[in-house]
C-alpha cells in the first residue's frame, strides 16, 4: 500500500530538516535567512554561474571529492591534520566551510567580506612544520591556490556530472572566473580564470603531490568511517564512491581507496545521480532573496 501524501510531506520534510542542521548547524534557519532575505548588493547577480551551482545538491559529491583531492598535497595536509580538528568535530568544520561558501555566494557584500576576513585572520594564525622540517603558513598563496583550485575544479565537475542544470562552455568559464574572485579576496594569487587555465594550474601541482599517512588515513575516515548513524551509511556509501569517480585516475590510485569504495565504482555514477536525487528533494528551498531592493556588481 502506497504511503499517504502526509506522511510523505512530513518524511522529506523531517530529512531536510536533519540534513540542514547537519551541514549548517543548530543557527542553520536564521543564517539562511540573513544570507539570502537580508537586504543589500552582493558579489555576485543572481544568474551567474557560481549561484547555479553552488545551490545544487551535486555539491555534496564534489565537496567530498575536494577534501579527497586536497589531501595529496603533504604540506596541505599536514595543517589540515594538525590544526583543522576534522577528526574531533567533522560536522562543525562542514558547518564553517558550507556557511563560508553561503556567505560568499549569496550575502551580502558586507557579510561577504567579513567572512573572508575571519578566515583569513585564521589563516595568519596558522604555521607550523612538516615531519620532514619544511615550514609552512596556511596563509601561503601558493597553499591557498592549491586549496582554491581542487575545490573549483571538483565543484564544477561534480556539477557537470550531476547537477540539475550542467553548464555550457561559456558558463563552466564564467564559474571558474566567479570562483576566482573570492580566492583572490582570501589570498590566492593569480587564480586560474577559465576552464583552461585550471586545468593547467592543476597539472602543474602534480609535481608536489603524494601519498601520505595522513592523505590515506584521511581517505579512510571520509570513504568508510564517517560519523553518521548506521542506517545513512548506505547512502553515504553510494556518495563517497560517487566522489572518488570524480577524481582523476592518479589520485585514486595515490589515495588507496578502501575496499567497500573500490568495490562500489561500478555503479557510482547511478548511485551518485540517486544520492544527488534524493538530497535535492528533501532539501527545503531558501527564503525569499534580497538582492533586488539593492542590486549589487556582479
């Protein structure tokens, strides 16, 4: 017998409301609101590229794959295992980073900057020393690029393949163009601008990647140990597969992907359009914007 409309309507709702405060945190409603309702110019028009995709539930994939990727980077990944506490509070640092990319794509231009401001001064105060002696800042421009590019280049594949509304070739420039204002703003110099150029900025890190400990041991906790309840792990599992397929084929072999991700790539990409799916649907929209009563340069 078929579910009634009701109870259907209360289960996504239910969903959408834990997965909401999962990803954005207990203050999840009012900081949607200020975002988008509060009133004012913003970096960037509605319409533009980064809004299409940022506001898509393929977002869940990519952002899994950037962490992934990101992590074969030694001196990169050193500061993120010593100083980011993923491993003590996974949930508050997905908090911080979707409520940064929120404020960034859609607030307003003073929230906006703010936001930069308080990462940035997080940056300054982060600087320690690899295993084999090599000083490193978080706020090093070179660190910062890497950081900026695997996540421009995991978001906008991760869209392509699974977004709603995948991008011709004059939008997916214009999201790596959108993307390289805010780097720029948080430190990164000289930010690829088009499709092209980050594929070369990428090529040219692969020189400093490599696998680590902590790149594997990372790659285990992200893939086969995440901190969730028993029955969201399924889901979850078709996700994580969904993001190691997106990587390029050396990064999944450098990263030694776990057996249970390893044998579910064979159905990752109908298992990431399910995911991708089923979040999209219980997702509850965003309020009303308020970019119209001040307009704002995009």
């Amino acid at each position: 017998m078929p579910w009634p409309p009701v109870a259907i309507r209360r289960l996504r709702s239910r969903a959408g409301e834990q997965l909401l405060l999962r990803t954005a945190g207990p203050e999840a409603h009012q900081r949607r609101t200020r975002i988008h309702a509060t009133p004012g110019p913003r970096w960037f028009r509605p319409g533009r590229p980064i809004h299409t995709v940022h506001a898509d539930a393929s977002m869940y994939v990519g952002g899994l794959a950037a962490l992934l990727l990101q992590s074969l980077h030694p001196v990169a990944m050193t500061a993120v295992w010593a100083h980011s506490g993923f491993r003590g509070d996974p949930w508050g640092r997905l908090q911080r980073t979707s409520t940064f990319l929120a404020v960034t794509t859609f607030g307003t231009e003073e929230d906006a900057a703010r936001a930069v401001l308080r990462v940035r001064g997080v940056h300054e105060r982060i600087a320690g020393t690899t295993t084999d002696g090599t000083a490193y800042r978080a706020s090093d421009p070179h660190l910062l690029a890497w950081v900026h590019i695997a996540e421009t280049a995991c978001f906008l594949r991760a869209h392509q393949r699974y977004g709603r509304r995948p991008l011709d070739r004059a939008g997916q420039d214009a999201y790596v163009a959108d993307m390289a204002r805010v780097g720029r703003r948080l430190g990164v110099e000289d930010p690829p601008e088009d499709r092209a150029a980050l594929a070369a900025r990428l090529e040219a890190f692969r020189t400093e990647l490599r696998p680590t400990a902590e790149s594997r041991a990372t790659a285990r906790y992200l893939l086969s140990r995440p901190p969730l309840p028993w029955p969201l792990r399924i889901p979850y599992a078709l996700l994580a597969a969904a993001a190691s397929d997106l990587l390029p084929r050396w990064a999944r072999a450098q990263l030694g992907l776990p057996i249970t991700t390893r044998l579910l790539m064979p159905v990752a990409r109908q298992g990431g359009r399910a995911v991708t799916a089923a979040i999209r649907w219980v997702t509850p929209p965003p309020p009303p914007s308020g970019v119209g009563v001040s307009g704002g340069p995009g």
